[in-house]
C-alpha cells in the first residue's frame, strides 16, 4: 500500500483518518489559505467551490514535495446567507461570530482532494445545513469560558464532538463532513485506486 500523508497539522482531521484505520504521516502545506480564500472570493465562487479549492491547493503543495505519496489535503469554509466566516483570532471575535450564528441557520463546506506525483487524482466537496439555537449571551459566556482557545480553533467556534454540540438546535449533514472532511467518499476514493485494502 501506498504511503499516505495528510497535508494539515490538524488534529481533528489527522484523529478522523487515523480512527478510521489509516496510517498517515502529517505535513503542513505551504498554502496562504487565506490569500486564496479572498482572491477565489473576489472573483465569485462560491464557499463550496472554495473549499474544494483550498483542499485541492493543499494536497498539490505537499505532493509537488513527496511525490512518491498519496497526499490528501483538505479545508472547509463556513457561509451565512452572502456573509463568509473565517478562524477567529480572539475569544472577543468568536464571541462575535457566535452571537452572528445564534438563531440562524449556516452552511459548513467540507472539501477533499487526493494528489500523487504533483497532481489531483480525486476531489470532491459535500455540505451541511448548521441551525443554532436562540441561547442567551450567559450561556455563550459560559461556553466560551470552558471552550477556550478550543473556540478558535475552528471556522465555527465550535466543536460538536465537545460541548460545541449545546449550542445547536438541528443539524443536517454527514458528521465527517461537520468535523472537517467527507470521510466516506475519501475512503471509496482511496479503496477504488488501490491505495488502501479493498
């Protein structure tokens, strides 16, 4: 089998492949994400078209290094109505994107992409529909408070494998694709190229 490494040094992503049976190396990509993010945006895709972009951009970086391995890169971005949502810097703009979140209903855009010898051998994005509940600004105190710098760790502030989970009234989507990655459609990818047992 080949060897597989995950251009990302996210822990999430990395626990997903790795619960899934997969040994992976990790190597962060030399990606500006966010150059990217805002130059893709100025020119009108759309968040999903983005997110695919970016796991694809990341996958092709690490393989243009390690072309011998199977590199799988991955991103996902976060849209309310026209408005993009992007990493937090502080508790404060979390604090913020939160209270923008509360009571409404956003999209999570999960993309991933597979590269060997400097080129994409798969890619493909999926969505999920996000609707928090009405909660009141103590309880987004309080969970700010225990999530900490968990809180912006993510594009959403959130962890719904944590106590992120509380702060949502109805979700709609593929878990994997909530925490990071469509899963189930990178393990077909990988079964059907042989590089992964079938």
């Amino acid at each position: 089998m080949t060897r597989l490494v995950l251009a990302s040094k996210s822990a999430a992503r990395a626990a997903m492949l790795r619960g899934a049976g997969l040994d992976i190396d990790l190597a962060a990509a030399p990606v500006d994400e966010r150059a990217l993010d805002e130059a893709w945006t100025r020119e009108g895709r759309d968040p999903a078209a983005i997110a695919r972009g970016l796991g694809e951009a990341k996958a092709l970086a690490v393989s243009r290094a390690d072309p011998e391995a199977t590199v799988i890169g991955a991103d996902q971005t976060l849209a309310l109505g026209p408005r993009r949502f992007s990493k937090p810097a502080s508790l404060a703009e979390a604090r913020d994107n939160l209270l923008a979140l509360r009571g409404q209903t956003h999209h999570l855009h999960s993309g991933v992409a597979v590269a060997r010898g400097g080129a994409i051998v798969f890619s493909t994005v999926a969505s999920a529909a996000m609707t928090m509940r009405p909660f009141s600004e103590e309880f987004l105190d309080a969970y700010l408070a225990g999530a900490g710098d968990r809180a912006l760790a993510s594009v959403g502030c959130y962890q719904l494998e944590a106590e992120g989970i509380q702060l949502f009234e109805r979700i709609s989507g593929d878990y994997f694709t909530i925490l990071g990655m469509p899963l189930l459609p990178l393990l077909a990818a990988l079964r059907s190229q042989g590089m992964i047992a079938t």
